[in-house]
C-alpha cells in the first residue's frame, strides 16, 4: 500500500508525553494515528465524544433558570413542601373526576 506523508503542529510537552504514552503501549505515533484515522473511516464519527463546552454552560444555565422557578412557583401555589405520595392521590383524584364526567 503506497503511503503519504501527514503533518500536524502540535506543542513540545504534549507530544512528548503522547511518546511516551505510545511506548508505554508498544505503539508508535505513527499507528497511533492511523488507528485513530482508521478508527473514524470505520465508525463515521470520532472515536470520542466532542462537545461544545459553551453550549454545555448554556444548557445547564437554563436548567437552573428553570428548576428555581419551577421551585418559585411551587412556593406561590402551596405545594412546596407536597409529598409524592400527595401528588399521586391529587392525580388519581382528578382522574375519577375525569372519568365521571365522561
């Protein structure tokens, strides 16, 4: 198989340290890197998981937005302090409601 040439910049420390985690396994970089690329033709996708840390910081901002005011809301209603077992016989209640009227 004809080969060709692949060059990437990467910092002092980081490729040394990728060395010697390539000895310590008894690879080279270079198989390294052609089972990382081989890897991803196979699969289609990246063999680990990228993700948009921005995005992440986001999302959990929203879902923190959104349980205090869920809690906020649960304070103005009374039902702040109902137990699950509470919840469930409000439920069942409404259902045979329902179901009476139908």
């Amino acid at each position: 198989m004809e080969t060709t040439n692949v060059t990437i910049r990467i910092d002092k420390k980081t490729k040394r340290e990728f060395d010697n985690f390539c000895e310590n396994v008894g690879i080279s970089i270079s198989t390294a890197f052609n089972m990382f690329v081989k890897a991803t033709l196979r699969t289609r996708e990246l063999p680990f998981t990228v993700t948009d840390i921005e995005s992440q910081k986001q999302a959990r901002k929203a879902f923190g937005e959104a349980f205090r005011a869920s809690q906020e809301q649960s304070v103005i209603n009374g039902t702040d302090n109902i137990s699950l077992d509470e919840i469930n016989d409000i439920i069942a209640e409404s259902r045979r409601e329902m179901s009476a009227t139908k």
